[in-house]
C-alpha cells in the first residue's frame, strides 16, 4: 500500500471545527500533518495530511468518517498517491521591507 496525501476544506460550522477535524483525523485514524518534500521543507496548507500504508479508497473512507464523527460537513477533497514532492512557500511575515 501507498502513502495518501489528503487536502479538504470543510465549512465553518464552530469557531474549532477545523482543530477538531484535524486532532479527530491524527488522533483517531492515524494521519499525519508532518509532510516532507525532497527539499524537506514543510509547505503544504494546515488542511493537508499524509496517511501511509493506506488506499486512495481507504482515505477517503475514514476523512468521511472523521467529518461525520465531529459534525463537519466537507466541500471538496482530494486524496492522491504520494511518492515524492518538492514544495516551498513563502512565509509573509518574513518579509523585510
């Protein structure tokens, strides 16, 4: 089985929605939020996890689940295969102007 990378957006129901989703997804179905590239930098959106040793089908499974656990209700996800990436982002507050 394969690494899965996960991204989601669910609607703002409670001002902690998207902390318990996140918490009930690594908590309870064993994702991971510390996603690295090959430049191994951690880049990708806070709603993005990473679930190894599962199926695209699997993932897709316990997200649904996690969101009807805590009450979520999902807009949209994407769940692919993950090999290897190279990633960054800028940091604004870095800035020096």
């Amino acid at each position: 089985m394969a690494k899965v990378l996960l991204t989601y957006d669910i609607k703002e129901t409670s001002a902690t929605i998207h902390q318990e989703l996140k918490n009930k997804l690594i908590d309870d179905y064993g994702f991971f939020s510390d996603i690295k590239g090959r430049n191994k930098e951690m880049a990708l959106p806070d709603k993005t996890l990473i679930k190894r040793e599962t199926s695209i089908e699997q993932t897709i499974s316990f997200f649904k689940a996690a969101c009807e656990d805590v009450g979520a209700k999902w807009t949209r996800f994407i769940a692919v295969d993950y090999l290897e990436a190279t990633f960054n982002s800028q940091d604004i507050t870095r800035i020096e102007s």
